[in-house]
C-alpha cells in the first residue's frame, strides 16, 4: 500500500515529457486532499517506524504533504514517540525536521510549542535527543523563516535553570553552530546575540556559557568579508563595551566568588561557582577571551590590564596553584601581544616580586621569556644563530636569576637559571675585546660572597635555634622538647650553598679550556684516582682488540697515546667514540672521570690513517717555542679554576662547608676541589718536606696567604679564627689528625689526596718522576710519616658523626699509601 501511494505521488510529480507514460495522473490538489482527509500519513505511521527503509519511503510523503499538514494531524505525529525506543524517536524526529522546510509559520509555532511541551516531562536523554532535532531544522532551513525561531529556542532552553552542564553546552554547540554555518544568518543577528551575551557577562549570571558563545560568535563574526574586508568587528565591540575590562572584572568576581565557596586554597580549583563549571574552568575561558580580543582585534595588551590580569591569578594570596600556572601559560603564549614598554614594566613591577622559592617549571618558562625578551628589546642582548652576545653586563633581572638558581626547590627551574647565569657572565666568546679574567673573576667573587653570606645565615640559625631549645628545655623543667624552629632556613641555606658550588662546577667545566697542557694542574689530576681498565674495539677489519688500564684521574690526552701505540700510529690520527658519542680533541686534558668513563666500559677506536710511529715523535704543543710558552701562560691565567684557586680564603671557605656533614654538601664541595688547583699552603708544605728530616723541622706555612685580593675583609677573621690560624704553621702531623687545630676529616682526606699527589703521582706530571716520587717517600718515612698513617687507621680517630663516604675514602686511601710505603721500604731492604 505505501508503494502504491508513493506512485501515485511520483506520478503526480512527473514533468510534463513524462505524463504521456501516464493514462489519467492524479492531480496534485486532489491527491493531497484524499490523503488528508483519510489521514493516510497517521495510517502509515502506526507501521515499522523502527526500520530505516521503511522511513525513507515515508519521508516522500511526509515531504510531499509538508505545509498541507493539519496541526491535529501533526500533534498527533508528534506523540507517537511517546514511550518508543530510542530509535522510534530518532526515525520520527528525522521525518518531521525533513517536512519542517516546507511548513507555515502557524506550523512551526505548533512545532515549537510541542518540543517546549515535551521538554519540561522528557528525562535528559530525551531532552539530548529534542536539542539534536532542533539543530537539523536550524541547519536545513535553506528559506531563513526557521533560523531565528531556532536560535530564539535553543538560547531559551540555554538558560533553563538545574539543566545538567553536557544539555547546555549541546545547546549551546546547535546554537554556534547554526550562527556559524547558516547562510541565512545575518552579522546583524550574531552581533544581537553577542550584545545579550555581553549583558549576561555585566550581570554576572551565567558567565562561562556566556563567554564560551560569545568566543564562537566573535569567531564567526571575524571572518573575512567583501563587504567590510577593513573593518574589525571585535575592535568595533571593543570600543563600545570596553571587552578588556569587561572579562577582567568578570574575571576578579569570579574569583572572589570561588575563594568564597572553597573551604581551602587546596579546593579553589575544584570549586564550581554556578553549579556546572569549575574554577579553573572560569579562568581557563577569560583568559583565553582576552586572547581572542587581542589577536582578532589586532590590539595590543595595556600595561593596567595585564597588572590587573596578574594581581588576580598570581599576586593574589587567595590565587591556587593552578591560578598561577594559567597565568604563567596565557603570558608565555601572549607575549607579542604586549609593547616592549609594557614587557619592560611588568617584568620589573610584577614577575620580578614572584618568590623564586615557588618557582615551577612553567612559571620559569614564562620568566626566562620575559627575561629574554625585555633585554633583547632594551639592547642589552641580541642573538646571533644559537649564541647570546651581550652588549650590556647590566642586565635587567639577573638578581633574580641568582635568586631561581639558589632558592628555588626544583632541579630543573634551577639548571635553567644556572644555564642563564653561565651565559650571562661567561658568554660573549665570540667578541674579540673581552677582558675574560676580569669576566671570571666578577663571577667567582660572586659566588664566594654569596657563600659567605649564606654560611654566616646558617650559622645564625643554628646560634638562634640552639638558643631556643635551651629556652624551651628551661620552661619543660629539664625537658628538651623535639621542635626545630629554624629547620626550614637551616634547609633553605644549605640548598643554596650546594647550588652555589654547582653553579661554580659548572661555570669551570663550560669555560675551562682544556685543550692544552697546563702548569698548574686542577687538584684532581695531581694524584692515581681508582683504577679503570677499559676494553677497545677497533672498527677497520685487521686490527686487533685489546685492554687499557688506566685511572679515573688520568687525561684522555694520556689514553689517545696509550691506544695510538698499541696501533703504531699518533694520538692525532685516532678517533674515540664512547656511548655513541666522540671525544673531542678539545677535551684532551679533561680527566676520564669528567668524561663519564667508568671501569669495563667500552670505546670504539677508528684510525683515520696509519703511518708508522716513530718512537722519538715529539708533541705537537711547541713547547719550545718561548712566544708559544708566553701565550700558553697567558691562556692559563684566564682559566676560571686559576682565578677561583687565587681568592684570598676561598679553601678556608671550602674547608667549612665540607666540615658541616651535609652529604649533598660535601659532594658538591669535593668535585669543586677537584677542579681547581690544590690549596698553595698544603701544596708549599709538601714540597718543602724533603728538605726537613723531621716534623720538628718542618717549615712554618702561613695558611692565611694568597696571591689575590679577598673578596670579603670582614670574612677572612671569622674563617682564620674558626679554621686554622694564620700564626699556626702546618706540620705533618697536622695535617693528618682530624681533631688538630683548624682541621677536619673532610680536610684530612683532602691532605691525603695531596700526599698522594707526591708519592703516588698522576703519570703525565713533569714535575714528579719515579725517580723524585721514591726520593719523596724516603723524606716522608723520614719525617714519621708511617706511624702517621697507620694512627689514622685507630679506632675513634676519625668521628662517628663523619659522613660515611667520607669515611670510606680516608681509610681507602690511608691504606693504599701504606701499601706503597711498606712496599717501597720492602723494596730498599731487599
């Protein structure tokens, strides 16, 4: 039967070369009143809705009928959906948006007084399900009479209160979308519906919704134009409403009103303000509208805005973490948004005051930008490839970035300000002027005050807090109660003096050069460090694989020349490669240690070309040459561990740090010694030491000498007087007990190592043969050295309250220079 009908209205339609195929067609007007009047549709209706080809036929009818539907008729259409299946529903909706094209308005009203009907009793899937219906009929309309009714509906149903948040932002997504696509839509109607926008926004009800469409709007509205190609919609909104102000003061009663609801910072963030969206949701869609004005408006950001912006988010003291951190992200992204003034203003009036204490990896992202950018507009830095010149020493926020890399709690906030601290005072090596040993100098005596004045700082806590448990143990009659008031400055202070001797590691390590051979050797390269036996692989076919031993303290200058004899070639002819990277010849006289070479690794060896070595090869260092030596000299003065080893007090300094037992603190101090030439005091004792035969006649040394001025007067007293006096010369036996005036287990070990330094030396030193090494340990056993030694091996000699590593390498390298005294001293009586 529905075949048959649809026939006859085919038939009915059919063009006028087509009617000859028919004998007597129906006319139009009575087909349709015969189907009306016997409500064939109704008929078919009550049939398999629930199949799709069943609905597709129906569809032609329901097309054909279209505005000759009676409103009963309709109504009653519109009811069969009542308790049905999910797919009913969806089969129905599909026919009544395809007949909706062609219906009146009488019609349509009817139809969106039943969708409203059916709204208030319908459950939340039902509701979906009327709000995706009422998309199509906006996105089918070809004629523009449904749009605006559309739009007027799905605003309406919008702003129904106690709707769940996933039925408005549908809503809302059917209502943008048909002021985006439609092509019946006017700019007239989509700037109507900013403006109520706008006016929900001043009222501050529905906020979030509000600015979520009136983002989409601005969007659609922004689009290029042949009519106004020129004109900018949101600059002209801008101007009208004043659209900054507008979202910052939204902004900031937003938030007052979360910090209200939250019963804590901690749960500012989840807070939801109007029921549905969430603090961070509301800030999230501010931010990101002040965005949109400044970029579609091509407006720049005012400095008053973008104060009040971060007096909200950041200095605000009821602002959350998250708060913050959108912030940090909205400036780093919207940093062109804003003249070079007003970067200028805000970085020394705001960013500047943020409490490097609470610095994030974002947060300093967002700094190092605005630390970049300001100096770059200013002139004081400029970029040529990958390398920052400085033009101005004085840059703008570099206190700061002192602050970042000594306070902060985050490794990686701190390696990012240490990288920019090392560029700023170290940079500039491709400017030929550069006074470099003034440059090194001003940083070293840098770090040096500024560990003075965090030692005496920890100093004063430990005095205050001692002061206050005594006060406290009085009250308790006796009692000494467990409460450290001042252990969160003490950590604080320690956590800067370690990243103070790692930014002075690292300045060394990036600026030292150690591509060539030098007189004054860093402290770690003076003495054997542990054994490495390293196994090489040759990559050309033919020639063999082999071992290497060697020491941690050995050069890679040392190991080219063992390797390159083993294949009767030059060091110069090889390459090395370890873990899939090469060592360069610039770092020849790094220690192997510093090149992260361990025991049992692996090197691979290629030779470039092979010519026959000849064993009388000198260096190719011009050493004999006296303007080579003059320039060598001159290179070697301008190296950063010479200029710190010169500062007056700078290892009494050291001394005390490494006294403290701090582990992280020790460690930090012993890689810096490494790196630097040894303490003159001790380096002048010992070499003094075969001149005397005994401890008695050992010289006088005057610790307190150096060839540099100091960098603090009032600090030289406080660390002579805690250390060692200056009228107080060193003996051998000083300088091996712990509990000696002035000394430390953290300072024996250092002895130790330098004792090493001339019985057990580093193979490459000139100064210290086999020969001079056997005549040195005969002066040692001479002045009493052995039972020196074996002291230190006594039980309770070295405190309990030593740090346990530091223990391990005082008895590890005692009894490794006893077994060269006793084997030397085995030898001479054999």
């Amino acid at each position: 039967s529905l075949k048959e009908v649809m026939k006859l209205i085919e038939e009915t339609n059919a063009s006028t070369t087509q009617v000859a195929r028919f004998k007597k067609p129906i006319e139009q007007p009575a087909l349709v009143k015969w189907l009306v009047d016997n409500k064939v549709l109704s008929i078919a209706l009550e049939g398999s809705l629930h199949q799709v080809q069943y609905c597709e036929r129906l569809k032609s009818i329901m097309d054909y009928l279209g505005d000759k539907l009676e409103l009963d008729e309709l109504t009653t259409i519109w009811r069969m959906q009542d308790g049905q299946h999910q797919v009913v529903m969806d089969n129905i909706h599909m026919l009544i948006a395809c007949a909706a094209v062609r219906f009146t308005q009488e019609q349509l009203s009817h139809l969106f007084h039943l969708i409203k009907s059916s709204w208030t009793t319908e459950n939340n899937r039902s509701r979906e399900k009327l709000l995706v219906l009422v998309g199509k009929l906006g996105k089918e309309d070809r004629g523009g009479k449904i749009s605006s009714q559309v739009l007027e509906l799905l605003w309406d149903l919008a702003h129904l209160d106690n709707l769940p948040t996933e039925i408005v932002e549908q809503a809302l997504r059917s209502h943008g979308s048909i002021l985006s696509d439609s092509f019946n839509v006017k700019d007239q109607v989509r700037q109507q519906y900013a403006i109520m926008c706008i006016e929900d926004i001043k009222k501050g009800t529905w906020v979030v919704p509000a600015f979520k469409q009136l983002l989409k709007i601005v969007r659609a509205i922004g689009r290029p134009s042949y009519q106004k190609p020129e004109k900018s919609v949101v600059a002209e909104l801008h101007h009208k409403y004043d659209l900054l102000k507008l979202t910052i003061v939204s902004m900031q009663r937003c938030h007052t009103l979360s910090c209200q609801q939250a019963r804590s910072v901690v749960s500012l963030s989840t807070v939801k303000i109007d029921g549905r969206y969430t603090h961070d949701q509301c800030m999230a869609v501010h931010l990101k509208f002040i965005g949109t004005v400044l970029q579609d408006g091509l407006m720049y950001l005012p400095f008053g805005n973008a104060k009040d912006i971060w007096d909200c988010l950041v200095a605000n003291p009821n602002s959350c973490q998250s708060d913050q951190e959108n912030c940090f992200d909205w400036f780093n992204s919207h940093m062109k948004d804003m003249e070079p003034d007003t970067l200028l203003k805000m970085f020394q009036q705001r960013i500047l005051f943020f409490d490097a204490a609470k610095l994030t990896v974002k947060s300093f992202a967002c700094i190092r930008v605005f630390y970049d950018n300001v100096n770059e507009s200013d002139r004081r830095t400029r970029r040529v490839g990958n390398s920052v010149i400085i033009d101005n020493a004085a840059l703008h926020g570099l206190d700061y970035m002192w602050q970042a890399a000594l306070n902060t709690p985050s490794p990686a906030v701190a390696d990012e300000a240490i990288l920019l601290l090392l560029v700023a005072y170290g940079g500039n090596r491709m400017k030929k002027d550069v006074d470099f040993v003034a440059k090194h100098t001003t940083f070293m005596q840098k770090c040096c005050k500024l560990m003075e004045e965090n030692l005496a700082s920890l100093n004063d806590v430990a005095t205050v807090g001692g002061a206050l448990q005594n006060a406290a143990a009085a009250i308790m009659a006796g009692v000494t109660p467990d409460v450290h008031p001042q252990s969160d400055e003490r950590l604080s202070r320690l956590l800067s003096l370690e990243r103070l001797l790692l930014l002075a590691e690292r300045y060394i390590d990036k600026y030292e050069n150690t591509a060539f051979r030098r007189n004054s050797l860093p402290h770690g390269a003076m003495f054997q460090g542990d054994k490495i036996q390293l196994q090489v692989f040759a990559e050309q076919q033919g020639k063999p694989d082999f071992e290497v031993v060697t020491h941690s303290n050995d050069t890679l200058h040392n190991l080219r020349r063992k390797i390159a004899h083993r294949f009767n070639t030059t060091p110069e002819h090889l390459q090395i490669h370890h873990d899939d990277r090469m060592l360069l010849t610039t770092d020849n006289f790094k220690l192997l240690h510093q090149l992260c070479l361990n025991d049992a690794d692996i090197v691979t060896v290629r030779v470039l070309f092979a010519p026959t070595a000849n064993n009388n090869i000198m260096e190719l260092s011009g050493g004999n040459m006296p303007a080579r030596q003059a320039f060598l000299l001159d290179q070697e003065k301008q190296q950063p561990s010479v200029i710190m080893s010169s500062l007056s007090e700078v290892f009494g300094l050291l001394y005390k740090l490494g006294a403290l037992c701090v582990p992280n603190l020790t460690k930090r101090v012993r890689s810096l010694l490494m790196l630097i030439p040894p303490d003159p005091a001790v380096t002048t004792f010992l070499q003094s030491l075969p001149r005397s035969n005994s401890v008695q006649d050992a010289p006088e040394v005057d610790t307190g000498a150096s060839p540099v001025g100091s960098f603090s007067d009032t600090f030289i007293s406080s660390i002579t007087s805690d250390s060692l006096p200056s009228s107080c010369p060193l003996t051998l036996d000083g300088l091996l007990q712990p509990d000696s005036p002035g000394m430390s287990a953290f300072r024996v070990l250092y002895n130790l190592e330098g004792l090493s330094s001339r019985l057990h030396p580093a193979g490459f030193r000139a100064d210290c043969s086999p020969l001079v090494a056997a005549r040195y340990i005969d002066s040692f056993l001479s002045a009493g050295g052995l039972p020196m030694l074996l002291n230190i091996l006594k039980d309770k000699v070295i405190s309990s309250h030593v740090d346990a590593e530091i223990q391990e390498e005082i008895l590890s390298r005692t009894l490794q220079l006893l077994n060269l005294v006793l084997t030397h001293t085995v030898g001479h009586e054999t």
